[in-house]
C-alpha cells in the first residue's frame, strides 16, 4: 500500500511496477487529495514555474513526451504538475484510487492494517509518502492565541488580492515569505518581514535543493537517529536571483529580527518597538505528516521516526518515501527506486 500520490508516490510506484508489481493488483496507491498533483495542486496561483525551485520530471515521464524543464515558464505551478502527473498517472496505468483518506496504520495481532473513512484493509507493506503540506507548523510566541487579526499560514494563502490595504507581517526566511513579499508589495498597506536569522543569499540563479550537501546531511542524521527535521533551506540559503536582487535592492527585502511576543493587534519586538498588523503570515515550514502512523509508536522520544534504508528501524514494514533528505522532487526520485528495491527484497523474505 503506498500512501500518497505526490512526486514520492508516484516514483516508488514507477519502480514497483518497473520490478514486476502490477499496480492495483499487487499494489495499491491511495491519495486523499481531490485530483492528481500531490501536494502542488492546492498551492497558490502566482507560484509559477518559473518561480519555483526546479521542479524535476519523474522516472519514465520522458514517455510521455512532457517535461518540467520546457514547460512555460509562466504558467501556475499547480496546473502543470497537475496535468503533468495526471498524464503519468494514466501512461503508466498506476490506477491512483482518490479520494481516500487514511485515518490510520495499526497493527492487529501480526496483521498489519491500514484504515480508511469507512473500511479497513490488510497489507503486508506501507510505503508512506504524504508529505508535508497536510502538517504546516506555526513556532509559539506568547500572545499567539491573543491576536484579533488573521493568521495565515502558507498552506492558506491563496492570492494577494486578499490581503488588499491590510498591514501584514510576514514570518520566515524561505523562498515561500520572499515570493509573498514579492506579490504583496504594492497591495498590502504596510509590509514587515521578520526572520529568526539573518537570510544568507546563494550567488547564482537556482537552488538545487541537493545542493547543500551539508544540509542533506543535516536532515538524514536527523532522520537515522529519530529527531525531528531541521528545514532544509536554512541549510542550503536562497539563492539570489535578479528578481531577489532587485528586491534587496530598493529595501523590501530586509528582514527584521524575529519579534518577542505578539499582541492583541501587532507584534512586540524586546526593545518596545510595536508594529500594528492585521494579518500575520507564517512562512514557518512544515513537518512530515505522520499523523495516521501515531498507532504504531514509531517516534522516537527526540520527536522524530528513526528512517534508515528508507524503513523505519521500529518496524521494517514502514517505508518512508520523500521524508527528510528525500523532501525534494529530485530526493523523492532517488528515494522511488531505492525504496522499491528494498520494498521487493522484504516482499521476497516475507516469502
Ligand atoms: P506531496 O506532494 O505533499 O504528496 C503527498 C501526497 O500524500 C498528497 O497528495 C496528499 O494528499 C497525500 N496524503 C497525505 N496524507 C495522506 C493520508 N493520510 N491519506 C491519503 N493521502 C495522504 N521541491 C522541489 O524539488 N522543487 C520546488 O520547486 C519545490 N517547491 C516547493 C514549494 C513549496 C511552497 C513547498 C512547501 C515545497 C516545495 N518543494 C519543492 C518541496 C516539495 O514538497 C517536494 O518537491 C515534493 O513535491 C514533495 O513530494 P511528496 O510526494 O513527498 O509530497
């Protein structure tokens, strides 16, 4: 059972097919988002593709004749990987079954199974691959509960248009709070930004998210010893493009330091300063969505689920595809073949 149709869901599923495994038959893969796109589909509109990171094309899409690399560059990043996956969905015969949400994963006597909204189902291996748009994470700051503005969070943001005339204060140094900067400078009545660390700019246009090998390595320790995962671009920086230049530039994007508490209308910085806000917005990353797994007991007391060789060390019927250093389109690739592998080397043991 895969858990997850996104860039993660969609690679292991390639290889297991590529191994011999008939998709619907001797694997099933199960989404709870309404279309195909995984996690893309619900984000916002102005994210293009050419504002995103790259964006890299799964195994096999070369297929179908479509990839990221020549998709117009203006286009929303939603709908072309929405359409780009639907297309590989279809080439490949996956046979994604959405939308169907899993509750969660527990085990009955040596059974291990999965239950869904109305249902429950056995199987011998779960491949998890949810992701981590369904698990956005807020930092506390006293008075968070007191604000009689908005928060958003990035999962919440739709368009700028909705943030039109109101002071808004946005949280966070990666490239989500840049491009919202970005969009909402000349909407917004007031715009601050604030950062819990100085923003260190890459010279050179792109970020390869594998790049930052230091941070990769940051996050897979993390990941083989149970803690919970540090972000990954606080790792690697943001890279300066013209667009962030330009930015930088005519003084938008200067970061504040993180403000100390927040107020029934703004936020408090230690010296006194106050700045009034009607919304905050909290570009504060995510964490992997693992909710459902909760009966298993696979956290570790540091917080996170120990992953090696792509299973967790708890119970090694519990793959982990896209989690940690795999959180890239071009890590959940890697991780699609490797996993499957490993996936029909247990499937061959369990005879
Ligand atoms: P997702 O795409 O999140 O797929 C997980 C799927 O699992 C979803 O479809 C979800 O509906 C499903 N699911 C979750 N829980 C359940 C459940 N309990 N039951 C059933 N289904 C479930 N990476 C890049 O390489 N390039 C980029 O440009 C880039 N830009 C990004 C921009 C933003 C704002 C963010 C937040 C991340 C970005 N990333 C980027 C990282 C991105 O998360 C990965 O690239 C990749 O898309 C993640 O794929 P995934 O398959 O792991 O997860």
């Amino acid at each position: 059972m895969v858990i997850g149709a996104g860039q993660a869901g969609l690679s292991v599923s390639f290889y297991l097919q590529r191994l011999g495994l008939e998709p619907g038959q001797d694997f099933v893969v199960l989404d709870r988002g309404p279309s195909t796109g995984g996690a893309w589909q619900s984000r916002w509109e102005a994210l293009r593709i050419g504002s995103a990171h790259r964006i890299n094309d799964l195994p096999g899409m070369d297929a179908l004749g479509v990839s990221f690399e020549t998709a117009d560059r203006a286009l929303p990043a939603r709908d072309v990987v929405a359409d780009y996956y639907r297309q590989y969905e279809g080439h490949y015969n996956l046979q994604v079954r959405r939308p169907v949400d899993v509750k969660r994963v527990f085990n009955r006597g040596a059974e291990l199974v999965v239950g869904l909204d109305n249902e429950e189902v056995t199987t011998e291996i779960v491949v998890n691959a949810t992701g981590t748009w369904g698990s956005p994470f807020v930092p506390w700051y006293p008075g968070l509960n007191d604000f009689e503005g908005r928060h958003v969070h990035t999962t919440d943001y739709r368009s700028a248009a909705e943030f039109e005339g109101q002071s808004v204060v946005v949280v966070g140094g990666g490239t989500s709070a840049i491009g919202f900067l970005l969009e909402l400078e000349n909407v917004a009545s007031d715009l601050t930004w604030v950062t819990r660390r100085p923003i260190e700019y890459l010279d050179g246009g792109e970020l390869n998210l594998e790049a930052g090998a230091a941070a990769v390595a940051k996050q897979d320790e993390a990941a083989r010893a149970g803690r919970a995962l540090p972000s990954i671009v606080s790792g690697t920086g943001i890279p300066r493009t013209r667009r962030i230049q330009s930015g930088i530039d005519r003084g938008l994007l200067v970061a504040k330091p993180m403000f100390s508490a927040i107020e029934p209308h703004g936020v408090r910085w230690d010296d006194g300063t106050f700045q009034e806000a009607d919304v905050i917005v909290w570009s504060t990353g995510f964490r992997p969505e693992l909710r459902h797994l909760a009966p298993l007991k696979l956290r570790e007391k540091e917080g996170g689920v120990s992953v090696g060789n792509g299973s967790a060390w708890k119970d090694p019927r519990i793959f982990f595809a896209g989690y940690g250093p795999q959180a890239s389109t071009i890590g959940a690739n890697r991780a699609g073949r490797q996993i499957a592998r490993q996936v029909i080397a247990t499937l061959s043991n369990l005879g």
